[in-house]
C-alpha cells in the first residue's frame, strides 16, 4: 500500500516537528526499518562538514553556526533529540550516503506556528498525525524564500532518484505538501544564494543549553543515556520529568539539609496531578518547564522551585573537553568571547515559544553574604512578624492538646465494669499471664500550662547549636522565648536578613520577662543544652505541670530536675506533628532591626 509520504517509487518523505524528541523516536524507527541508500536533508550543502563533525562529538552538545551579512548568526543545534541530526547520525554509522538539498540563502527566514503536542504519537501513527495538519498549513506566499527553498528541494529529489534505489527525505511538516506539490508539477526553481560565511562549529556554556536544546537538557541526558546503555525510551519524556522531580528534590535537600521534609510520594503524586490539569488547560499533553516550576513554587516554595530548574538544566556531558570555542546563549541572542551579543535564528525550531517570568527568590552569592555579615549590626536584633505567628499558634495548640492529656498522671486499675479513659495496654500485657485487662483513669485537669519546651533533637550537639539566647515579647499576644540555635551568621539572606535552625525552646505565655536563662547563675544545674533549658522552664514556671515536646520519652535526669524543683512533665512526642510542620517551626529569621521588616519579603525564601 502507497504511504501518503510517497513522492515516487524511490523518495519518500518523512515530515517532523523540528526539535521534538518523540519524532527522533519515530523517525530513527523508519530510517532503521527501511533499506534507504540515500538520506537527503533540509538543510543546504555547506553545513555538511561541521554538522558531521559535531555528530561525532556527540553526546557533547554543539551549534553549528553561519554568519549573516548584517552580523546575526543562523544556527542548526547539534542536538541528539533533534530529529534531521539523529537521522544524520544514523545515516553517518550505517555508511548511508547524505544528501543536504536546502538551497543556500544569504539571510534565513524561518517560519514560526503552533503544533499540536507531538506526545501524542504514542498513541497515533506519524500519518495521522502529518494528515490532521495539513488543513492548517499556511501556503508560501509567491516568491517568498520558502516557495523557492521548497522548489528547488523538490527538484534536488528529482536529481537523486537519477542515482539511487531508496531515497528518505527528512524535511519539516510546514514544507511537506508543498514540495510533493512542486515534485508532482515540476515547478520552475531558482539558483541558490552564495552564503556571506561558512559555517563554523561552537560548543555551548552548559548553563545556556536550555536555550539550544529542544528537550530539558537532563531529559536530553536521559534519552542519550539509555541510548548507550540499549534501553527504550518509548516513554522517555514523561520518565524524563519525573526523574527530575526525584533529582531536583535531592538537591533540594542537600542544599538546605532539611532532614524532614513533605516532598513525598504522596505530595508528587498531587503535584503531578496539579501539572497535568495545568497542561490540559493550555491544550497540551506534556507540560513546559513554566508549569513544573510554577507547580513546584506552590507545592514546596521557591527553594525547590530553584533546585528542580537547575536539576532541569543538568546536561553532565556538557562538561567533558571538546576543543570547541563556546558561546553563551540567551533568548535568540549569543555572547561571543568578545562579550559581543549577536542576533541567533535557530534553523531547527519553527514551533512558537513564549517566554514568560516567574519571580523566585534565589539564594544570595557568596560575595554578598561576607559583604553582609561584615556590616551586620550585633546589638540590634528582631524576629520576622509571619514565622511568629506560625509558632504561636504551634505554641497555642500544644498548650491546648497539654489540657486534654496527661499520660505521666494516668492510675492503672483492673477492668470490673468500666473501661473508663481506655485500656492500658502497656499494664493489661505486663499482667498477661494473670488474665486481668487494666484501665486507665486520668484524673481531671487542674491548674494551666504556663511554659512549653520543645525539643527537636535528643542529646543535640552543643557545636552545631552555639547561638543560645533569650528574646522578649514585643506585645502580649507573643511568648518570651528562650532558645539555642544554629549560628546565624552561616546563613545570610539579604542585607540584615539572616536564617537559623532551632535545637530546642523554651515558651512562656503570658509573657514576662525573665533574666537572660544562659547567664543566670541560678541555673546551674544542667549539663546539657536540654537539661538546661528543661532547668530554667522548671525554675520559672508559676504552674505546677511543664509541657515538653520531644522526639523520645523523658530522660530520668529531666524528671529528676523536675522533681527537684517541684514540677510535673507532661510528655507529648514529637511525632504527633507531621515532619513539614515541625520543619516549617524550626525554620526562622533574624533581622537587623525593625526597620528591616519592610523589605525583608523580598529576600526571605519559603521553603
């Protein structure tokens, strides 16, 4: 049966959408599939030489550049998911001749359209999906460079099927029914432009590629890597994404050393679902880099917004030797070594492309932290107003759960006819042999909760939390609070804006104030940080019960302290909380001063 891409018994013409990576897939199928002896390109005869030899650097990354006469540059990207450069790769390791038969022009204009998303040719064949195009396909206006480029391909194939049995044709769906129309009548052509330039080969800036690449440069990575490695990528650009999530979340945390996070399975499962639903509303089947990292600011905040746009851009074979100058590219712009920005006209990318902004509060350059630190201020320093009103309202809930529970006063009993606050089962199986069930009987609540302590950490290491202080309420819907932290000055965000990570605290609400509980020679007591801070809650508290958050039960020197000074513990373990709560809580920033409030949201990230 006669495919719809036959110009003759010999050519045959395989349309693709320039820079999509499910075509290469589709393509490479065909090239491998048939016994072509002639794979002819759009793409004009004097990009032959440095085209194949950007292929044999591959996977090295590189752009294949020809100056123009007024200094822009057009550029074919040497790009393994393009699909003319991974036929051309092919038809170089099989040995099948090339034929580039685009006519040379002396200035490129290229052609710019929307296409429906090529994902969806894994479940629809190349034909299909070339024959629901063409009702949209503009037709070259009369004399136009495309009208002439598409007549003088057509009578090119003509020239080649003089020589050759099979012939394959890679050109762009845009030119497809417009050189089998010119093929057919044998239309008129005109000679080729004598270009301004050869084409000469540059390496690309790896921090530039997304702007070279058609895929994400580590979905790119991961296509080339199973290609070495003779593993399918039929599924390649959704493994792709998600992959990067699972990559741009180990950077995440590695970055900011967060051992308790809520970027689980579960919140990736939402956050794809989020995705998806945002790339149908924008009519696509896979989503842009635009729409992982918007969902990705709202899901985890700025912080893993960032790390998953550099986990995008992670290209690991950009970083090998090439011998290749390199440029630095932007938005249809590149940078030179002389630091000169030229115009770029990509030949292989015809789908439209908007750029848009997304605001990100990224993380400050070494220079400007020592800048920072060197001009901070010791003796003038304030908390930031929104996180106070995250751990007050912590502080207010664990006080409330500190009325409802008293496990240390529970009375065991045996079970007659009540279960009264509900079975014990820590005594019921240590009298098991006996068969007795025992109940637990809390008695009522008497007093209030007047200080809470929370301990994030057993045992902590008193050099990973040398900053140990005492602040004082502004107003009196605050808490004084006492606290030993990481050291500030490691972690500067902005002019005056610092970040620490608490290892345990002390409220009191109401607030009074208190002498400074690290200098106060009254708690000596303690050894350790913990034993310290549980002293001085012990020492102050006007109530008889002290609620301590912690990871694990009390330790018998904290009940002993207590004892000592007439206290009561009430326990409540840490895991009640979920892990991006109690994070989100130990988390704070300092600032400078309260002047520095009125721009700090400018540098705080929410992470």
């Amino acid at each position: 049966m006669k495919s719809i891409f036959s110009l003759s018994e010999k050519i045959e013409i395989l349309p693709v959408v320039h820079g999509s990576g499910n075509f290469t897939r589709t393509i490479r199928g065909k090239i491998l599939a048939s016994a072509c002896d002639c794979l002819a390109v759009s793409l004009p005869p004097e990009f032959q030489s440095t085209l194949e030899a950007g292929i044999q650097k591959l996977p090295y990354i590189s752009l294949s550049c020809q100056r123009e006469e007024d200094g822009s540059i057009n550029y074919a990207p040497i790009d393994p998911c393009q699909p003319v450069i991974a036929g051309l790769r092919i038809a170089v390791q099989e040995g099948i001749h090339r034929a580039y038969i685009d006519r040379s022009v002396a200035r490129w204009e290229g052609a710019q359209a929307f296409f429906p998303d090529a994902f969806a040719l894994s479940g629809l064949s190349h034909e299909k999906y070339c024959a629901a195009l063409l009702p949209a396909l503009p037709r070259p206006a009369p004399d136009s460079q495309q009208d002439k480029r598409v007549c003088w391909m057509a009578y090119q194939l003509h020239q080649l099927e003089i020589n050759h049995k099979k012939i394959l044709f890679i050109c762009s769906v845009l030119d497809w029914p417009w050189v089998k129309e010119a093929y057919d009548e044998r239309r008129k052509y005109t000679q080729p432009e004598a270009p301004v330039a050869a084409p000469e080969l540059f390496g690309v800036e790896p921090d530039s590629l997304f702007f070279a690449l058609s895929e994400f440069p580590y979905a790119t990575y991961l296509f080339e890597k199973r290609r070495e490695e003779l593993k399918s990528d039929r599924d390649f650009s959704l493994d792709g994404i998600k992959e990067i999530l699972l990559k741009g979340r180990d950077i995440f945390l590695d970055k900011h050393k967060k051992r308790f996070h809520n970027l689980s399975s579960q919140t990736f499962q939402i956050y794809l679902q989020y995705v998806r639903n945002l790339s149908l509303m924008e009519n696509r089947l896979t989503p842009d880099l635009y729409t992982l990292a918007t969902t990705a600011k709202q899901i985890g905040g700025d912080a893993f917004a960032l790390a998953l746009l550099e986990a995008a851009r992670t290209y690991p074979y950009q970083e090998q030797e090439s011998g290749l100058e390199t440029l630095e590219l932007g938005i249809d712009q590149a940078v030179f070594g002389d630091d000169q920005a030229v115009a770029m006209k990509n030949r292989l990318l015809e789908t439209s492309v908007e750029w848009r902004n997304l605001n990100l509060k990224k993380e400050p350059e070494p220079d400007k932290q020592e800048k920072w630190k060197y001009t901070w201020n010791p003796y003038g320093q304030c908390s930031w107003p929104p996180e106070d009103e995250v751990i007050e309202s912590f502080h207010t809930h664990v006080r409330e759960q500190s009325k409802l529970i008293c496990n240390d006063l529970a009375r065991p009993e045996k079970f007659t006819s009540s279960v009264k606050d509900g079975i014990d089962m820590r005594e019921t199986l240590r009298n098991w042999h006996k068969g007795d069930i025992y109940v637990k009987e809390i008695p009522p609540s008497r007093g209030g909760v007047e200080i809470v302590v929370f301990l994030f950490e057993m045992e902590p290491d008193p050099k990973q939390y040398p900053w140990r202080q005492t602040w004082y309420a502004e107003h009196n819907e605050e808490s004084t609070l006492c606290f030993y932290a990481t050291d500030y000055g490691n972690k500067l965000q902005g002019p005056g804006i610092a970040q620490a990570v608490y290892g345990g605290c002390m409220m009191i609400f109401p607030p009074r104030p208190i002498p400074n509980i690290w200098d106060d020679p009254r708690i000596h007591r303690g050894e350790t940080l913990e034993e310290k801070l549980l002293e001085a809650a012990f020492f102050h508290s006007r109530e008889k019960r002290v609620t301590v958050v912690s990871p694990g039960l009390p330790l018998p020197n904290w009940r002993r302290l207590a004892r000592q000074l007439g206290k009561q513990i009430i326990h409540i373990p840490l895991k009640r909380f979920s892990n991006q709560t109690i994070e989100k809580v130990r988390r704070f920033h300092i600032l400078n001063g309260k002047e520095v409030r009125l721009f700090a949201n400018r540098f705080i990230q929410d992470i």
